[in-house]
C-alpha cells in the first residue's frame, strides 16, 4: 500500500550513501498512483409511490459501476433507474452499486434501502342517497375495494364525522351536498382526493285543515287549506264524498254527520238541514222570547240544536222539542 503520495504520476528515487571509499549509488523509478475507487450513491429518498416518477440514483463515488437489487425491485444495472410500474410494491429492497477491481485498486461496493408503496385510493359512496332528516341512525359511508379514509369534509349545513365518513340525516340542512376523502401525502405517494355527492330531503309534512266546520248540506263544497308537503291523497269514509286530488268535499253527495277524512285530524261535519220553523216555535214560545229573537233564532237555530238535529233519528226528532 502506497501512503503519503497524491494520486498521479511519480518519480521514486532509491539513494545508498558512500562508504568504504565507495561513492553514493541513486537509482529513480517512474511510477502512477491511482486513486481507490468509490462506490458512493443514493437516492433522493427512501420510499417511492409505484404510480411514482422512476427515481434515478446519484453516484457520488467511482462512475462506470454497476447496479443490482433483488428481482422484485425493476432496475437498470448501467444507471440504476428503478421502473415502479414493473416493481412489486414492498421492501424495503437493497440496492447494490459495485465498483469492479482497478488500476491495482481492489473492487469495492456500497448499498441503500428502497421501499415501493402503493398509490391510496380515496373512493367512497353513499349507498342509500337520498336521506330524509326523519332517518334516525347516522349513515356510513362505503368505501370502495382498496380504498381508505382519510378525512372527510363537505359544506355547511352537513353534519359529517371528518374521521369515518358518517352522515347524521337528522340534524342536517335539507340541500345537495359534496363530499370529499382527502387522503394525505405519504410513502412517497402524493395526497389523494375522491369526491361524492349526498341529498339530505326534509321530512314530508301531511299537515291541512278546513275552515268552517260543520258544513250544511246545501251549502258551497268546501276546500281544504294544505300547510304541509303538497301532492298528497286525500281519503275519507264513503259516505263522505271527496276528491282525492284537491280534498274538495262534494256536501250534496255526501251524507249528513260524517266522520273526518283520513289525512291528518281535523274536526269535520256535515250537517243535515237545520229544523224547520214549524217544528222550531212551539220551543220558541214555551221560552217567550221577544218576537225578533225569535226570528233570528228560526233563521238561524242555535248549533247545539242543530247538531242534536243531525244526529238524532227522524222519528227521535220530535223528542228534541219541548211537549206542549
């Protein structure tokens, strides 16, 4: 081993001192020194995405080496490129770089670790879309084969787990919606995004009344004031005689008294012709009332009498009037 002298060419010179009379013998010897070779490299990291762009090393050390991994790793021995696509995801994998035996130089070689991962995919759904806010259990979200969640997030108005993806129907904002999986940047693989779209619908509302009950028989077919979801169907017994599109009650074709129709209650009642005069003023002069209260009171019977009166069977009638 040559220590002390700069790679190069050099002149060695041999000297033997005089003696015995003898005078000094020097002899010169031309020779080159070369430098021990090195097998430095690296890449620029130590994990790479398989839908990555092909990493090339950089060689620090000795050029002209070849390169070597095991046969799950694609890689080009003159320049050490690493074909992901044609890798096998795993590792980490060992990358060898050596240098051959030169210039009285033994040969000499170095390593580095490399990881392949592979891409994540952040697609997910809603298999039940769309929800209705009555729903009561919260609503999972699915992911796709391989895929994983990362965290998700959408626009006011959705209440959303950011963790698992989870919608809670109930105290959201009836609307359209995106939802969005951000996976975040790892094993040399860039962030990952995936999104979807979820309606959440209000509850429908079967709300109506009608105005003016009890109605007479003989009087305008009364229509029926809808304050919840519109495009119901209306419905009643048969004796009430309905349109199940608008709810219009038919009171010629339909039977005194009446039960209320089936959408939501509402007090209904049609009532049967109020009692005649006739039968009306023998009560009326047993109360000897003034002659003009009377009248009123015969032109418009008071409604606990006509409700009696509608109810009650015609031969049970006479017994609502008081026996002179």
């Amino acid at each position: 081993m040559v220590t002390g002298v700069s790679a190069g060419p050099a002149t060695i010179s041999y000297t033997v001192a005089a003696s015995g009379g003898c005078a000094e013998a020097k002899a010169t010897k031309d020779v080159t020194i070369n430098a021990a070779p090195s097998a430095a490299f690296s890449y620029s990291a130590a994990s790479f995405c398989k839908t990555g762009t092909n990493p090339s090393p950089t060689v620090t050390g000795t050029a002209g080496g070849t390169f070597s991994a095991p046969s799950a790793l694609s890689i080009n021995p003159t320049t050490g490129v690493i074909n992901l696509a044609s890798s096998t995801v795993g590792g980490p994998y060992t990358v060898t770089y050596a240098v051959a035996a030169s210039g009285g130089c033994a040969a000499t070689s170095a390593t580095a670790s490399v990881t392949i991962t592979a891409a994540p995919s952040a697609a997910f759904s809603y298999a039940g879309s769309p929800y209705c806010t009555s729903a009561s259990d919260s609503q999972a979200a699915a992911l796709a084969a391989g895929a994983t969640t990362g965290t998700f997030s959408s626009t006011d108005g959705l209440i959303l787990d950011a963790s698992t993806g989870a919608i809670t129907a109930s105290a959201s904002t009836p609307g359209t919606y995106t939802v969005t999986n951000t996976i975040a940047a790892s094993g040399g693989c860039a962030a990952v995004t995936a999104t979807t779209s979820v309606t959440i619908n209000a509850a429908p509302s079967a709300v109506f009344s009608y105005a003016g009950s009890p109605y007479c028989k003989t009087g305008t077919n009364p229509t029926p004031t809808v304050t919840g979801t519109t495009g119901g169907t209306f419905s009643a017994p048969s004796a009430l005689s309905i349109n199940a599109s608008t709810g219009v009650i038919d009171l010629a074709n339909s039977a005194a008294g009446g039960p209320t129709p089936s959408r939501t209650p509402s007090p209904l009642a049609v009532a049967a012709r109020p009692p005649r005069p006739r039968l009306v003023l023998p009560l009326l002069r047993r109360l000897k009332l003034p002659s003009h209260t009377q009248a009123r009171l015969i032109a418009r019977p008071p409604l606990p009498l006509q409700r009696q009166w509608a109810q009650a069977p015609l031969r049970a009638r006479s017994r609502l009037l008081p026996q002179a």
